[in-house]
C-alpha cells in the first residue's frame, strides 16, 4: 500500500511540475515577446517622435540655418558689373599655406547660384578678373606639415619658411614678428636658441602654435614693455 501511495504521489507532483514548467515556459515567452514589441515601439518612436522630426529638421534646412560667410547683397554688388564669363576658384585658406582649385569659367549668374549653395564661402574678386571662392581651414596645410620650418629671416623677425631656412630657394611663406634676440639669447638655452638658428621644423598645428606662443614673449614689443614695467620705482 506504501508502495502504491508513493507511486501516486510521484505522478501528482510529475503533473504538477510538468504544469509549472509550462506556466513558465508561456510567461518566458510573453516577457520575451513583451520586450521585443517595447524595443521596436522606443525604434520606430526614434525614428518618427519629435526627436527625429528636429533631426530631420536640422538635415533638411541644415543649410540655411548655416551663417553665411558674407551677405547675399554684396556679392550681388561685387559680380553686378562682371560681363561675360570669368574663371571661378575654390581656394583653402589655411593656418599656413593654401590650396587652389579651378571651378570653371563662370557667369555672374552662375556665380551668384554657386554662392547660394555654398554661403559658408567667401566670395572675393582679383583684380585680374578672377572669382576666389575661399574656406577658412584651421590646420596646417599638407605642404605645409610636409615642409614647414620656423626660423629667422635676415631681419630677425621670426618667420616661417618653406623649407629650411637659409638653403638655397627658400621661400618665407609667412613673417611673424620682430624677436629681441639679445633677450632670447640670454633667456633660453643655447640648444633652442641653436634649433632657432637652424630652423624648427612644424608638422601639426599644435607645434605651430606651441612655437609662436613661446617665441612671441621675446618679440621686440613684448619685451620693450616688460623692461618698461621693470624700470618704474
């Protein structure tokens, strides 16, 4: 009888457990089913809320939220008196050097089209005839970061050359300021002061401005005001 009670026993709690098994197989299914229909309603309200309407918004009209680089009426006043066609450039504007490219030959219709696609450029007219269309880059260029050398010029100013200074067919590519060099010599070590002489080669930005911030406290101005500020009792 024991035996046989046990028995029936065993299949009662085997139906039981078969049931919770499958109570929590539905309710694993549900929380699953519950989670994915939740992920898919927070996708879709990404792409269609508010949220993406403003996205959209700045994509769409993105360009004319854009501050343009100089107004509509004077570029229209610069190109009013150009008959015929002219050559058109996009010119790169950067920290140190320049990148020029032909657009084509262009009306002032065409240019006037040109600008209102591009408002961030300014327009500017040579006096050649010549139509720049110029970006402002705040980088070195790539000739630049290839080639660019600080260095002294003939006056002691602090210039930056293309190529080492001194060597035959260097180019100054830009003059800085005028260095007191009394001043720096007594004032750096004589292995900067040397580097100076021989040329401080730049290859990022962040050298160029790392030079010019060190170098411009020996500038001629700079260096009168401090003696000035020293010599008052």
């Amino acid at each position: 009888m024991l035996l046989s009670f046990w028995n029936q026993m065993k299949k009662q709690l085997k139906k039981k457990l078969r049931w919770k098994r499958r109570w929590l197989n539905l309710a694993a299914v549900l929380l699953i089913a519950g989670a994915a229909a939740t992920w898919i309603w927070l996708a879709r309200d990404r792409n269609t809320g508010p949220n993406a309407w403003n996205l959209q918004e700045q994509t769409v009209f993105g360009r004319n939220m854009t501050k343009p680089a100089q107004p509509e009426k004077d570029v229209i006043s610069m190109i009013n008196g150009i008959d015929g066609n002219r050559e058109v450039f996009s010119k790169k504007s950067y920290v140190c050097g320049e990148e020029l490219q032909l657009i084509g030959s262009m009306s002032s219709g065409d240019i006037l089209a040109y600008y209102k696609e591009h408002p961030t450029l300014k327009v500017s007219l040579e006096d050649g005839g010549k139509v720049f269309f110029t970006e402002k880059v705040d980088d070195l260029s790539p000739r630049c970061k290839e080639n660019a050398y600080f260095g002294l010029d003939a006056g002691g100013n602090l210039s930056l050359f293309e190529g080492i200074p001194g060597a035959s067919g260097t180019n100054v590519i830009r003059t800085f300021f005028q260095l007191n060099i009394e001043h720096l010599e007594s004032s750096l070590p004589r292995e900067t002061v040397k580097q100076l002489y021989r040329g401080i080669r730049v290859t990022d930005l962040a050298d160029y401005n790392s030079v010019l911030s060190t170098l411009s406290d020996y500038a001629v101005e700079e260096t009168e005001k401090v003696m000035q500020t020293t010599q008052q009792p």
